[in-house]
C-alpha cells in the first residue's frame, strides 16, 4: 500500500513501532487480537487496528503540500478535511479557510472566492451541485480533489444500481458531508433516499410492503429522498448502500430487512429482480477498527478508552461498541485527562462534555487494565499522548 509523506507533529515512533510489528507477523490482516502493553501498575490493551486510514493519510498529505507548494495563494476546504480538531485547528492556524461548517452551513460567501483561489476538496467529497459551482467559477475542482477512493466505490456502486432502475437507500447520517455527497450522487443516476438506522428501514419497509400513502412517505423523509420519489412505482427493485463509517452490523440489517421486505412482495423465487445484493460498502479501515474492537470486547479491562474528533462518525461508533461491556470515556486529545484521576469525556448522545472519574478499585493491587483506542481521523501522535498520560497517572505511586 502507498506510503504517504504526512506531517511529523501527527507521528509516533513509539506507535508506527507497534503497528510495524503488528503486521510483520500478521500480514494478511487475520488476527484482531489486541495489544498487551504491559507496566508497572497498568496493562495497556491496544485495538489491533486504529488511528489515521489511507483516505485520512491522503487528505492530510495532499492539504500540507498544497500549502507549501503555493504560499501566495488564498487556500479554501470546502469543509472540515477529517473529523479530527487538532488537525482542522492546525489548518485553520496555517491560513486554510472553510467554505462551509459540517452541517453545510456557509462561513465564506462564493461571491468572494475565484478562478485564482485554490478549493480543496475534503476527504468526504461533495457534492454534484457545489462542483457545479465550482466548474462555472473556472475553479480546478481535480488537482485539490482528496475524496477517499472508498467513497467513490460507494458511488460507483449507486450509479450502477441507478442505471439499472434500482432505487438506491443509503444508511447514513443525512446531515453528514459524506452521505450528502453520496444522496447527490445517487440521485443523479436514480432515484435514492436517506435512511438513518433500522428503525426508519422498518417504517419505509412498511410503507413498501403495505403500499402506504404518498404524503407518508414525503412527510416522514422530507428532505432525504429524490423529489418525486413515488412509493406506489419506485421500490418494486432496492440496492442498499451506506456511508462508509456506519456500523457493519447494521448496515447488514437494514440490507437483510429489506431483502426480506421484498421477498414477502414479490416472492423469493423472483427476488434477484427485485433486491441487488451489494457487497458491504464500509471500507477497509472501517471494517478492521470495527473488528479490532468487537476483539477488545472479549478481553477483561476496567474500563475503555476512545479517542478522537466528537464529530466523527467512525469513532463514536466505536465507542458504541464498547460500552456495551466496559465504562467507556470518549476524549478529543490527553488535555481532556486531569492529573486529579477526573476525566472530561464526551457524551454522544447529548453532544456535551461531562466530567467523570476513572472506576479504579480501591482495594486491590492488581494492575488495572485500560483498554485504549483511536478513530480513523485520530492521528497517532494523539494516541500517545493519551497512553502516556494514563501511564503516568496510574504508574506514579505514593
């Protein structure tokens, strides 16, 4: 796999020496079994898959040497380059503008932006419209482009179902930029709408199954599928795609709900014409941090840590796997980590932070056990940082 030159402050030796190791004795990626680190007082517990994917490598190195590469130029991302803080706040530091806020909500006017600036595309794409727009100012929309080559298979694979006159439903957060772009693409070719998890699948599926009414369908999904999208003519054939940093195991619900919807229509001797059978559309990094993780699970620990961007999919889904088993805190960097044991973790849920305290027994002797992991966007640099901050808290006795 191509090696990218990315800047030295996002790197760890001390993590590139595990990873190194890691792979040396498992090149074909089989064993998730985690890594043991142990210390005095703590055993570190490290997913065997985390921290920067080849998309977030490609982002970054292509951002860094744009900035080098032309300094007297006014250099603009379309939004945030990856879900990660520390990064966008470096960019922002450096003089990189942002066109627009995650939830596409502008910050720069177009007015203000021409033929002689530089755009750069983020690593969730965009949008058909936005590089329409960008077309029509004369503005190089493919030199800047750092869209991760796992999102244009998911288009690729939309086009193909559009074109075939398959209604496209993609599992995604629709306010996400990544699932933004991939509705804009989808609708190109087809006719697509946006489901969030299993249970809007069960309220579209009931629709289909029961020929519900049009105004149903409109009101409940609003602005997240094709205008004139008709229940009653365009879900006699579905293909199921996703936004690559969803949960493989819901995606492959939602996709086997369906399945099921339209076999109980159509009848399952007549199913290859009314269901595509994707492929799972996650894209490697996703499917190996998540399977790192459902082998954290099967460990013992005291609890779990996760670290990355608030915002980013991927990670938050990791902490939704953890939590299952361990108490798990979701931090942005080691600042988060008070030297008094407090923790500031982040609450996915309410989307603030909360401060918490590590579950540490009182009693025993026993060296804890701290599960540690990171998000695709999650620089290594990071990673350490937090291991060792935790190291020096709980290695340092009175």
């Amino acid at each position: 796999m191509k090696q990218f030159n990315i800047p030295n402050q996002y790197k760890s030796s001390f993590i590139q020496d595990i990873k190194r190791a890691r792979k040396a004795e498992d090149k074909l990626k089989r064993d998730f079994s985690p890594t043991f680190i142990k210390r005095e007082h703590v055993t570190f517990i490290l997913a065997r898959h985390f921290g920067f994917c080849y998309g977030v490598e490609n982002a970054v190195e292509k951002i860094y040497h744009t900035l080098e590469e032309f300094p007297n130029k006014r250099v603009f991302l379309l939004s945030q380059m990856i879900h990660n803080p520390i990064v966008n706040e470096d960019l922002l530091s450096r003089g990189v503008n942002f066109i627009m806020d995650t939830q596409g909500n502008q910050l720069i006017d177009w007015d203000s932006i021409n033929k002689n600036d530089i755009v750069v595309t983020p690593a969730f794409g965009t949008t058909l419209e936005i590089e329409q727009l960008l077309i029509n100012k004369n503005i190089d929309i493919k030199t800047f482009d750092t869209t991760c080559p796992f999102v244009e298979k998911v288009w690729k694979r939309s086009a193909k179902l559009g074109n075939s006159n398959h209604t496209i439903i993609i599992h995604g957060k629709a306010n996400h930029e990544e699932t933004r772009a991939t509705f804009s693409h989808s609708k190109h070719t087809g006719k697509a709408i946006v489901i969030k998890d299993i249970e809007e699948a069960k309220i579209l599926g009931e629709l289909i199954l029961n020929n519900g009414k049009q105004e149903d369908l409109n009101s409940i999904f609003k602005d997240n599928m094709s205008e004139h999208l008709k229940i009653d003519k365009d879900f006699n054939k579905l293909g199921v795609v996703n936004q690559t940093t969803m949960l493989a195991s819901e995606t492959h619900e939602i996709a086997e709900y369906f399945k099921t919807i339209m076999i109980k229509k159509y009848g399952e001797e007549s199913i290859k014409n009314h269901f595509a059978d994707t492929r799972d559309t996650l894209c490697y990094a996703t499917n190996d941090n998540q399977n790192a993780t459902l082998a954290l699970m099967k460990e013992k620990a005291d609890f779990a840590v996760v670290v990355g961007g608030y915002n980013s999919s991927n990670t938050t889904h990791l902490v939704e796997l953890l939590e299952q088993k361990f108490e798990t805190f979701f931090i942005s960097s080691e600042k988060k980590i008070s030297s008094a044991n407090e923790i500031l973790s982040f609450n996915y849920k309410t989307k603030q932070e909360e401060p918490k305290f590590f579950p540490i027994p009182k009693s025993s002797n026993e060296p804890l056990n701290i599960i540690v992991t990171c998000g695709a966007s999650c620089p290594d640099r990071i990673m350490e940082d937090v291991i060792q901050k935790l190291d020096y808290l709980f290695n340092v006795k009175d």
